[in-house]
C-alpha cells in the first residue's frame, strides 16, 4: 500500500516547490503570488531511497467556507485527513506568524506524524524562524531550502525518524513487480467556467476539485484516477483557455501553458463546450489545436442539465460541429451535466470509442484495393500539363492513423486532392473524428545517378 504524505502550510512558503523537488520534475505551477495552488495534486515522490506518495495543498487560510479560500481549505483539511504524514512547512526568513500556530492547532488534532519544515532557510537568514518553529510543539524543525536542494538529507532522516513503517522498496522487489495496464490519459479542455472541474467531480464521484461560480478557479492541470465499468482512465482537469490576445496576467500564462501541455501528453481530449454559447470562436480554435497536435478528440456539451428538451436539440449541435469542424469530420458529440450526472455513460463510452480508433490499423491489402477504387473514381489533376502518378498507400503508424501515398511530384499534389483522400479513408475505413495524417512521399527512381550506356 502507498505512503502519502501531505505538504501544508500558509500560503506562499514553497510547498509547491518541495512537492517538484521531490516528484524529480516541474508539476505543479510555482509563482510568487500567494495562493497559486488551489486544488490538491498528488504525485510519486523520492526522498534518498524511499518512495511515496506526496500531495500538493492549498495555502491553509482562515475563511468562511463558502468563499473560495473555504472551498480551498476543505480540500486541504481532506489531503491532512487521507495522509499517513504531514510535511507542515513555514517561512523560515517570514519567522512565525498568527497564521502558523493556528494550523499547528489543526494538524496537532489530525494525531498524524508531522515534520515541521522550515523552508527558504538558506543562508543565515532563516535561522532565527527556525528556532522559532520549535514554540509549535510539533518536534524539530527542519531547515532546508527547497529552491536550492539543500537540508533533504535532514529531511529524510526526520522522516525516516517519524514514520518508521515506511521502509525502501528492495531493488528485486522493483525488477519483479508487474506493472498494471496503463490508464488511458483523457484530459479536459474547454473555455473558462465550462463546468469542468464539476464534470471530474461527478465522474469519480466526490469533491476532489474546488468548484464554484467564480471564472478561473482551476490553475495547475490536476490529474485523477477514474474507474468506469472496468476500464482504467487518468482525467487531467485543467485551466480554462482564454483567447491569447485576452491574456495579460503570468500566472495565467503558466496555466495555460500548463493546460497545453496536458493536450500534448494525452491521449483522448475532451472539449468542453458551454451550452449557453456553445462553438465560439475559441471553441474552434481550441478543437483545432487538439487536431493539430494529433489527439482523439471528443466534444461534449455541457450544462444540459439546463437545456429544454425538444426533439432535435442534439442533432443541431451535431450539425453544427460537423459544419464548424471539417477537419475532423464525424466528431462524436455528448450531451452532459455534471450537477445531475446525465450522459457521463455516453460520455465514457465516447471517450472509449475515440481511443480505439485512435490507434486503428489497416491491413495494407485492404487499403491499397481502397485506393485503386479512389484513384480510379477520380484521378489527380495533371499539372502544368504533365500526368500525376499515385502508385501505392501504406499505413506508417497509428496514434494517429498515418499513411504515406507513394507518388510522382510530390509536391505538384493539391491540398485538395489530399482532402479528397483523406475524407475517403474516414469513410471507408471508419475513422470519425479522429486526427488523420496523410504524407505524399516521391518514390526512388532506381535508375537515378546512374551513367547512360553508350553503343
């Protein structure tokens, strides 16, 4: 069973940066504004030769509970909760504040191993804060600085000291252990207050992401397991996507930044799309950019919950994408809510569907009997007088699918020809919505660079 341990403390002492130095890589969004984690993130941690699961928090804040500084602590009071060991960090150059002894009060009632670590302690200058720490009655503070990677032997002692059970995983142990079938990475996009982090919420079922009305509550891209009727999925919440022109802060910068690379490394993207004023302009640009960057994409129209049902509401939208969204024609398209949970089965299914077809195959036979037929019924224009030859098709890779057409003049190919070609592998090989890449590759001429005999 994993060991996880919680990082907290008030905001602005560096507990997202003790959480990317001991995952081994940037994760979490680091900004000198207070306040830049809102949700909690978790990620597999290495301290020496122990591994762990740590958990990113919320800066501890005293606020009524229904204000979005509440919403936050909740999610902290939750991570202290489920933790087997706390990681309890102050400024050690800020010294104590009001704020520190009154979150010791709460972690000292949580009864769970808790190390006081004094963070930002490099230099002389974080002495004095340090001593100080040791008033909490929380044990031996431990003076590190996490920017700097300096005091994390002492911090491995101190843990090792108060959680005696969590042991280094023998080195056979590592080698022998199967690892489970990976999940499949669906991440989350849409335009700011699309209902995202609500939709995560209700998939897997508890309020594991801050939500409320205010635009912009999530930051970081939040990753969380789902289970769905026996299939393993790993959904990455993200920050809402603004136009470019309409961004001027840094901290949204980064979270968008992050929210891209989210699309990058995901394997099934779902676009999120606002009942109220579904297929804006950035909409668009944003199903484009999953295109672009070669995801399975699957758009879902959220809020129905709110929407009056008449017949045909769902298949206007569906004609709308396929009118708006020609790049990826057949699109599948859902109707959710993630107030009353309808669609999530569709949803699922649809997320399943664009997976597979994602990484489709075709048999090099089939797809070259395909593309005599598609030749034949409508041949490339000639250019500049001079005939096109298209001789054979093969399939390169899948994720996308991916398929080079061996030809003459390569680059002479209209785009629209191409269009051409690519519409009829959709279609005669089913592949709806997916990303589809097509190469024009000139083949060798065998006879190039030889000398001309001489009689």
């Amino acid at each position: 069973m994993s060991f996880t341990i919680a990082i907290v403390g008030r905001p602005n002492v560096g507990k997202s940066t003790l959480f990317n130095r001991l995952v081994g890589r940037r994760l979490a969004l680091v900004d000198d504004t207070p306040g830049v984690t809102r949700d909690r993130r978790e990620g597999e941690g290495r301290l020496g030769d122990v591994e762990f699961t740590i958990v990113d928090t919320a800066g501890l804040e005293e606020a009524a509970d229904d204000s979005l500084s509440g919403r936050m602590r909740a999610q902290t009071e939750t991570a202290i909760r489920d933790a087997d060991a706390i990681f309890f960090l102050i400024d050690a150059r800020a010294g104590l504040t009001p704020v520190d002894r009154a979150f010791a009060d709460v972690i000292r009632r949580a009864g769970k191993p808790t190390i006081v670590v004094a963070n930002k302690s490099e230099g002389s200058a974080g002495e004095v804060g340090r001593v100080e720490a040791y008033a909490l009655g929380l044990g031996e503070p431990v003076a590190i600085s996490a920017e700097h990677n300096e005091g994390m032997a002492d911090l491995y002692d101190a843990l090792r000291a108060a959680a005696p059970e969590l042991t280094a995983k023998p080195q056979d142990a590592q080698e022998n252990t199967l690892a489970p079938e990976r999940p499949i990475r669906v991440a989350i996009v849409g335009r700011p207050n699309a209902g995202k982090s609500t939709l995560i919420n209700r998939l897997i079922g508890e309020e594991r992401l801050v939500t409320g009305p205010e635009a912009g509550i999530t930051r970081d891209a939040i990753a969380v397991d789902l289970s769905w009727h026996g299939k393993r999925f790993r959904l990455y919440d993200t920050a809402g996507m603004r136009r470019r022109s309409r961004i001027d802060e840094k901290l949204e910068k980064l979270s968008v930044a992050d929210a891209l690379n989210a699309i990058r490394f995901a394997e099934v993207v779902v676009v999120l799309l606002d009942l109220q004023n579904a297929f804006e302009e950035q909409d668009q640009r944003i199903a484009d950019l999953v295109e672009r960057e070669g995801r399975a994409l699957v758009l879902a129209v959220s809020k129905w919950d709110l929407k009056e049902k008449t017949a045909g509401a769902i298949g206007k939208l569906r004609s709308e994408a396929e009118a708006k969204l020609t790049q990826v024609k057949g699109v599948p398209l859902v109707a959710v809510s993630g107030l009353t949970g309808e669609g999530l089965d569709r949803l699922m299914q649809a997320v399943s569907d664009a997976y597979v077809v994602w990484n489709k195959r075709v048999q090099t036979s089939a797809l070259n009997r395909w593309f005599e037929e598609a030749v034949s019924a409508h041949p490339p224009p000639a250019v500049s007088g001079r005939t096109l030859k298209l001789n054979y098709i093969t399939q390169a890779k899948s994720r996308p699918p991916t398929f080079i057409v061996f030809c003459t003049r390569a680059d002479a190919v209209p785009e629209a020809y191409k269009r051409y070609l690519i519409n009829g592998l959709r279609e005669a090989f089913e592949l709806p919505g997916t990303p589809i890449r097509l190469t024009l590759r000139e083949k060798e001429n065998p006879f190039r660079g030889r000398k001309r005999a001489r009689y």
